[in-house]
C-alpha cells in the first residue's frame, strides 16, 4: 500500500513537471540570473573601490568650493 501511493505521487509530479517545465526553467534562470549579477557587482567593487574613476568625484572628498567674501555694511542700531 506504501509503495503505491508512492508510485502515485512520482506519477503526478512527473506529470507536473511536464506540464510546467518552461515555468520551472525560467525559475532556475532567475536564480542563475541574480547570481551572475551579484558576481559582476562584486568584481566591479574590486575593481573600481581601489582606484577612482577618473572624471567622477568622490563622496568621501569635500567639494572644493571657495566662500566669496563679501563685505556687508554693519548697521547700527538705535538704542
């Protein structure tokens, strides 16, 4: 009795595979998918996380903007 209704539920999850294969295969394909991507992402952290990118500023670096000093008339109040 065991050994048919295992034979039972090979059979219908045979038959559920060939029914939804292309489904299954595009499941394993977004993993594979993610996968190359978190690859590349951390070969490109390698990479550039050395070296700076020439023509892009850093964030860590402060701008180098110059304060324009402007003289302001200082206003005398009545007292």
């Amino acid at each position: 009795m065991l050994s048919n209704n295992f034979n039972v539920y090979l059979q219908s999850l045979f038959s559920y595979i060939v029914d939804n294969y292309k489904q299954i295969i595009l499941l394993l394909l977004v993993f594979i998918i993610v996968f190359i991507v978190e690859y590349i992402t951390n070969i490109n952290a390698i990479i550039y996380g050395v070296t700076q990118v020439p023509g892009v500023s850093s964030a860590s670096s402060p701008p180098e903007h110059k304060k324009s000093h402007i003289n302001r008339k200082k206003r005398r109040t009545k007292k």
